[in-house]
C-alpha cells in the first residue's frame, strides 16, 4: 500500500475534508495571484500541450480532470475544451466521464432514485460540467455513471450505455474507447482519483473479488426528450471499494510501455493507449492475479 493510501485509509474523515480545504484554498490564491499577474494559459498554449503529449487530429480521447492543477486558465474550462477540440478536429470524438456521484455509489444510490440525463449534474469537476451543457454534446444514460461526449462517433460509444446493468462492461464508453484506439487522458489527477477504466476489466473477465454490492437499484432515468424510464443498475460494495490501490499500478502500465507522464498546463498528465491499457490489464490478472485490489499480484 502507498503511504498516500495508508493516510487515506487510516486518517478520520473529517480531517481529510479539512486538509482538502486547506489544499483548496491555498491553489485558489496562487491562481488569483496567476491571473493578477498575467500568467493566465492561453487556448494555444494547451494545444501545443495536447500536441505535445501526442494527441492528433481525428483522436478518440477520454478525459479526466482537475481544472485548478492545471493553473488559471484565460477563459476558465472554455480553454480547456475549446484547445482540445481544436486538436482532434471534428473527425475526432472526446468524452468526458460526467457522473452525478461525488461520493461512494452505493452512498448515493440510496439517496438519488432519479437521473435526469439533461439537468443533473455533473459532480467531476467543472470542466466536465461545463462540457457537458455544451451545443453539440450528448450524455448517455446510465444512472451513476454516464459519459458525455462530441465529435464524430459520439453515438457509437453512448448509444449501448442505457440499460446496462453494469455500467463498465462491453456496451460502455469506457470499454468501447479501447475498441476504437482510443487515449485516456489524466490531466491532473491520477488512477486512484479517476480509475473508472480499471473497472473494465472487472466485467471483462471471471472476476474474482465481489466489487459489486449484492444488491440491484431500480432508478428512474428522465431522458432528453422528457420521457421517464426504469433502469436496474449495481453499484460498487463501498467495504470493497476502500481496498483499491490504484496508483500502484502506474509502474506497471508504464513498463509496459502503455502509459507515460506529460504536462498539461501546470497538470501533472498521464496519457495512456486505452486498447493496450485493457490488454495489459487482462494479461496481468490471468497471469499473475494483479488487480487494483491486488497491484502486486496474488
């Protein structure tokens, strides 16, 4: 286990919200003082960011971010969306995972029986928010954790995703990214903050660990159009869920040549080959048992 999971694990979570806040305020006051002096990042110095870490025209990317760690930006998320749009041009597609669960899903379920696929929010960070009320930009339906998307094959990759009882399995974006050699993009945050595509591999093979709660939630999903539909869904065991050590598998994804570490803005940034991702993940847990539960093997 990492020291930064041991501290996690084993810190009161009242104190871990109040160092958060305290993290919080102190990167606002060296963002204010970025912008009062000038040094705000512009929309064409992320695309040579997005360049840089091999980002193309024509590109699938699915994004994960931190808009703060990425330092103040001119125009604030528009920046960040607008640049990475421009790189992949409209014959590429980007999604951004937009769930509506800030918390464990099997917390929020318990308290949240309706999604609104076009007016509930997106709790993932401001710049999925605001990507998703964007023209063009479609949302699929999944309760607890839906993915937006733009671009080209937007309706390939959201299409499956209503419906399905698991919301990482072969219909999902997130497994349909690694389909179509797609990138997976950690912009300021890392595995264990946004490990959503470790998921894929729980339903891509005979897992073995019980991740999923025995139980089966009944939600209502209110579509664009207004109509309202009855899903099933499960949720993550929140018990299991605290043994995650997902960042210990960095090392593992970047010897294996799948992933490496670039700069986006000020971000700390983790590219990754979602195909290759997959595979190596597949490849390692048939082997020698590695899952984010078990980084070292079993």
């Amino acid at each position: 286990m990492s020291l930064k999971d041991f501290i996690r694990k084993n810190t009161p979570s009242f104190l871990l919200e109040m160092n958060r806040r305290r993290k919080k305020k102190r990167r606002n006051q060296e963002l204010s003082t970025m912008a009062q002096s000038g040094h705000s990042i512009t929309q064409q110095q992320l695309e040579q960011d997005f360049k840089n870490a091999g980002i193309v025209e024509g590109d699938v990317v699915l994004v994960h971010s931190s808009l703060s760690r990425i330092g103040h930006l001119q125009n604030g998320p528009q920046t960040f969306t607008d640049a990475l749009k421009k790189v992949v041009g409209t014959s590429g597609t980007i999604l951004m995972p937009t769930s509506p669960n800030a918390v464990y899903q099997y917390d929020y379920i318990h308290t949240h029986k309706t999604f609104d696929v076009l007016n509930t929010p997106s709790a993932t960070g401001k710049i999925t928010e605001y990507f998703r009320t964007l023209p063009g930009v479609k949302r699929s339906w999944h309760p607890t954790e839906p993915v937006s998307a733009w671009g080209a094959n937007a309706d390939f990759f959201l299409n499956e995703h209503f419906g399905q009882l698991t919301p990482y399995n072969s219909k999902s974006p997130f497994y349909k990214v690694s389909e179509k050699n797609g990138k997976l993009l950690y912009v300021g945050v890392t595995l264990s903050m946004a490990g959503t595509n470790l998921h894929t591999l729980e339903d891509a093979v005979d897992f073995k660990f019980p991740v999923y709660a025995n139980e089966i939630f009944e939600v209502e999903v209110i579509d664009p159009d207004g109509k309202k539909h009855m899903v099933k869904t499960k949720v993550h065991n929140p018990e299991f869920s605290k043994k995650r050590k997902c960042d210990e598998l960095i090392p593992m994804f970047e010897k294996e040549g799948v992933m490496r570490k670039v700069k986006i803005g000020q971000a700390d940034t983790l590219v990754a080959d979602a195909e290759k991702f997959l595979q190596v993940m597949i490849k390692a847990y048939r082997e020698r048992g590695v899952t984010m539960y078990t980084p070292l093997g079993s």
